[in-house]
C-alpha cells in the first residue's frame, strides 16, 4: 500500500514538474498565419511587438491600460531608452496605434500609426537605416501606412495643409496646389480605393509599393470644348503619400513637419528605394461602378454625348492621347486577360 501511496505520489510531481514548453505541427495554413499575424488582420499583435512590450515590461500595462503602455513606449522611444532596437520600437509604435485607431475609430491615432510607419520604413535613408526587404514587417509596415492614412484622411481626401494634434506634439502637414493639377486640369474628388472590393474583370491590375492609392476626378472648365478631350468623369489612378525628411530624427521631435505628395499613374516618379503604389483597376471601376448597359459601348466610342450629355459628340478619354498609342474602350482594358498597361487612354463609353 505504502508502495502504492509513493508510486503515485512521484507521478503526481512529475506530471506538476512537466515543462511548460511544447512544439506541435502546423498545417501550411496555420503556419503561414502564424508568421503573418498582425494588428492588420486583427486583435492579435506581431511577435515583434510582442517581444518590444515584453521586455520593457509593458506587457501587463498594455493588457490592462493599452493609451498608457501606449504612452509610456512613446516617452522612452523618445529618450532613446530601447530595450531592443529603434527600428523595432518605432514598427511597435505604428502597430499598437494603428489598433487602437481602429479600436476607437481614432483619427488621430490612425495618423500617428502612418508617421511611425514611414519612420520604420525610412524609405531614403541609407542601406543600414533601412529594414532589409527580407522582412516580412517591411510589408507590414506598407500596409499599416496605407491603412493608416485612409483612415486618418477620410473620404474625399481634402488636401490642404493642415496641423494635427497628436500626444507626440503638433505636425504641420503642407500641400503645394500645383500637387493638384494634372495635365493642366484641376483634380477633385480624390478618394481612397484600398478598401474598395472590384469584381466582374477578368483581371484585378495593382502596382506594389508604398503610399496610398487613390482616384481622383479632372475637373474640366465650360470653355474646353474640343473634339477629342479628356473625360471629367472617370477617375485618374494616383499615389498620395504623406512624406517628411528625416523621418526617424522628426518622429522623436515634439514637432513634425510633414508635405503631401500626388503622384498621377502617368507620369513617372524616380524613387530609388521605395516604389508608388496604384490601384488602376479600382480606381477606374469606381467610375465605371454606375455606368450605363455596356451594350453602348461601340456607340460611345463615337458619341461622347452619352457621357457629358452635351449636345456635340466628343472622343472622351482618362488621358491625353499620346501620338502613336493605342485607343482602346474601357471593358475592353478592364476585361482584358493581357491588357497594355501603357498603351494609352481609355475613350468613355458612357
């Protein structure tokens, strides 16, 4: 009996003694979700994160308070106090203030998750101030600008210079109006398209990079008048990024100052380290979202009426007609499994 009594007794320490480590196998699935996990697909934030709150012991304080933890990793990134890297912590900060803009729908915290993202990013500093392209918080950190400034900026994006108050201090945000001219028109209406689903094409056209893609309207005066003009109706693909110097020197100031930049998809910006990023597809879809039957479309092609409702036919196109480029009618681009990207304006059909 006695025997017995010890017999379990060791079991019992054993089993209390038992490692708390394990390792199991993942389907391809799930492993790939473990390594992509990220504020960007939920509550759940990045191991990187993770680690930066763990050792700062900000990991209870974040659980139970996230604006202080919040705050406190701020201040000591300010200080220069890492506990990892700066890199490391500035990813940290774009990540936990991009959840909780998303969390409370805050503008502000929104705008902070795209400057601390730009400032991990560092997209002109030099190869050893810059992530390696390896890392898959690279991406991560795209995205989260992005994101970040379609949610701090809104829908119509209204580009004007502007100051934000953030816990960090002011950031003064300008805009040169010549930003807004394209082609010798006037662009309104500009709208975020990275929220935006497309279906019925074939094909879905997107140019990786960084900033935010956008759509933005020409505005046309009542003098233009011409047989062949560009349409007023259908959206222009364009990058907005918002764009400070010395981005990882500005993001620890008490103040930042910051420029909007319009890129249109057509003309073309040297950027050694970090290419713009459009949404054709999408931005011309929207236009198209509410078109009229697409039977008319051969009838557009030579009655331009159909889209202004003027009283004189006109050849409408989304960009100025290059000499010796191809005319081709917006299904067809849209609905083509090879289209040429670049071969030239679409005419309206509608």
């Amino acid at each position: 009996m006695k025997k017995t009594l010890l017999s379990l007794t060791a079991l019992l320490c054993l089993e209390g003694c038992a490692a708390p480590i394990s390792v199991r196998k993942l389907s391809l699935t799930a492993a790939y979700q473990d390594r992509n996990e990220s504020a960007l697909a939920g509550e759940r934030l990045t191991n990187l994160t993770r680690t930066v709150l763990q050792r700062g012991n900000l990991l209870p304080l974040w659980q139970a308070h996230p604006a202080q933890a919040l705050l406190e990793l701020q201040n000591r990134t300010r200080e220069h106090l890492y506990t990892s890297t700066l890199e490391d912590q500035l990813f940290a900060l774009a990540e936990l203030n991009y959840l909780q803009g998303r969390r409370h729908r805050d503008r502000g915290a929104f705008m902070a998750a795209a400057l601390y993202a730009y400032a991990y990013i560092n997209p002109d500093g030099t190869a050893d101030a810059r992530p390696s392209p390896y890392d898959i918080h690279l991406r991560q950190a795209c995205d989260l600008y992005m994101f970040g400034l379609t949610e701090a900026l809104g829908t119509p994006v209204n580009l004007v210079s502007q100051q934000w108050r953030l816990s960090s201090g002011p950031v003064d945000i300008s805009i040169d109006p010549a930003q807004l001219r394209w082609h010798g028109h006037d662009v309104t209406d500009i709208r975020p398209v990275s929220r935006l689903a497309v279906s019925g094409f074939e094909n879905i056209y997107r140019q990786k990079g960084l900033g935010e893609p956008v759509g933005a309207l020409p505005h046309l005066t009542k003098s233009e008048n011409q047989s062949f003009q560009i349409a007023n109706s259908l959206r222009v693909p364009m990058n907005l990024m918002l764009v400070m110097s010395a981005p990882r020197q500005q993001i620890l100031s008490d103040h930042i100052s910051a420029s909007f930049q319009l890129t249109p998809i057509d003309e073309t910006i040297a950027r050694e380290h970090a290419p713009l990023q459009f949404d054709q597809t999408t931005a011309r879809a929207e236009s198209l979202n509410d078109a009229m039957d697409w039977s008319v479309e051969y009838r557009g092609f030579l009655d331009g009426r159909l889209f202004n409702q003027g009283d004189r036919p006109q050849l409408l196109t989304i960009e100025p007609h290059q000499s010796g480029s191809l005319v081709t009618g917006p299904s067809c681009w849209c609905m083509a499994r090879h289209p040429v990207q670049r071969a030239g304006p679409i005419w309206s059909m509608i």
